[in-house]
C-alpha cells in the first residue's frame, strides 16, 4: 500500500540521511607547508589534534598525523590527499561508521576540498547519540514486528518462559493503565524478540544471516549499548564493534518488504485481549 510505503520511505530517508558526516565533523586545522615544525607540533600538542592539513598556494594538498609527526621539514612528512581517505560532508553516519571500521580518522570535503575531519572519539557528540538512540529504535520496531508476524495469535509464548511472560503482562497492564495500546509482544524484552528469531531457521535466513550464538550475543551488546545510551556514559571504547554490527544489520533489516516494517495506518488495528495473555503453568 501506498501509505506503508511512505512510511518505510521515512524510515530509510532518516538512516541514510537523517544525520551526515558534516554533523560530526571538526574543522581541518591547516598549516602552510613551509611552517616551523616545532609550530605545528605544539599545536597539534595543545588541542590535542590527531591530524592537521598542509597546504600549498592556498590549496591543502596533504596532512600530517601526530602520531607519525618527526623532525623532517613539513613538506618531507606530508601524506597526499590521494593516499587518504575524503568524503563528501552529505556523506550517511552509516558510510561514515563503516569508513572507520578501516582507519583512524576520515576527511570530510566541501566544494572538491577537505575541511573537516572525524575520528572515532566523534561519535561521542550528541548528533551520533541521537542517530544510535534511533536506530536502536527501528532495530527493536523492525524484530518486533518479525516476531509478531511469525508467531500470530500470541503462540511464541511456549517458547519463552513464564517468568519473562510474567513481566510483559505486567509491563502491559501499566501502559493499559495509562491508556496505551500494546500488544503483548510489544511488551517483550529485547533479548527475547531476539530469541524468538534465532531459534527459527527460516527467520534467520530471511532476515539476520547469523548463529543462534552469534544473533544472541549481538543483542546482549546492543542492549548495553541503549543503556549507555539512555545514561550518557561513554560509547566508543566499550561500544564500539556495536556501533558497526548494529549500522550494518539495519541497514539489512530496512531491505525489508514495507508491510513487515511498518504496517499501514489505515489497516484496523488487532484487538488486544487483556486477561488470556498469561501463560499456563
């Protein structure tokens, strides 16, 4: 339909280009290349800077990093913009996550000329804390809906036990008290949506390529990951092969057909039973 559409359109306009690499990047500090060498040292020193560029009648043409900086003369120590790596400043946090998988640090350009530039300690900024927070989201929308779709009628609760089954009635009673309607699955902890999907074969093919193992020790990083999240602690250090497993499996799951992802508005909502929800002991 028309409307799923749209709105599974949104949620990929906002993964791909909802933040970019101008909203993380720095200015590019820069320095003529026939500048004293102590100068650019004690710069770097001072702010700290892990790379600065060099320039040539007015243009940059190169860098320099800190951690490789010697006492040759600049234009010695200079690496060529072509052995770095530069991106467009339109360039999607998702690409820009990936980019640094490989390096240290990214240029960003502006009209054909670096300007800026990221390092991973970048993503701490509140701009790559908003895009994690939602895509986080969407991760958790997109499993719930899998989940719902493959288990209709409620029948994944004989998978998961009464104690977990126990705490989503409770969480749903509260939100049924303050007027909100939810499903039971949507009440559902994170790491048991991801069970439901691991343990059928057919769902893993579908939708995450990976072990039981694997899908199962992903979640439990991406739910320390919200949590860090949720209390502004750190992120890079702890986090960081999250950041990267999480941006690649949703860009996947947003491959996913449009009513899976975000059923349209105008199909009638399931009834919610309020009292059958509760497993047999």
């Amino acid at each position: 339909m028309q409307g799923q559409t749209n709105t599974v359109d949104s949620l990929r306009r906002v993964f791909h280009e909802g933040f970019v690499a101008q909203d993380l990047a720095e200015p590019l500090a820069s320095f003529d290349a026939t500048a004293e060498i102590d100068t650019v040292r004690t710069f770097m020193l001072d702010r700290p800077l892990s790379v600065v560029g060099i320039r040539r009648d007015g243009l940059v043409i190169g860098c320099i990093e800190q951690a490789c900086f010697d006492d040759r003369p600049l234009a010695d120590q200079t690496i060529p913009l072509a052995e770095t790596r530069i991106v467009p400043a339109t360039t999607p946090l998702h690409t820009v996550v990936s980019e640094l998988c490989q390096r240290d640090y990214l240029l960003v350009s502006t009209l054909a000329q670096p300007v800026g530039v990221i390092v991973r300690d970048d993503f701490e900024k509140p701009p790559m804390r908003m895009w994690l927070f939602g895509m986080v989201t969407l991760f958790e929308i997109s499993l719930t809906r899998i989940v719902a779709n493959h288990y209709p009628g409620d029948s994944w609760q004989e998978f998961v036990s009464a104690a977990r089954i126990e705490k989503a009635v409770s969480l749903q009673n509260e939100r049924q008290r303050r007027n909100q309607s939810v499903r039971l699955v949507d009440c559902l902890q994170l790491g048991d949506k991801g069970q439901l999907l691991s343990r059928s074969e057919e769902l893993r093919k579908t939708y995450w390529d990976r072990s039981r193992t694997q899908i199962k020790t992903t979640l439990g990083q991406v739910e320390g990951l919200r949590n860090n999240l949720a209390h502004s602690q750190p992120l890079v250090r702890e986090n960081w092969d999250t950041i990267v497993r999480i941006s690649s499996t949703l860009d996947r799951f947003l491959e996913i057909p449009a009513e899976v992802i975000s059923p349209s508005s105008l199909s009638p909502y399931p009834p919610i039973p309020r009292s059958s929800n509760r497993k047999n002991s």
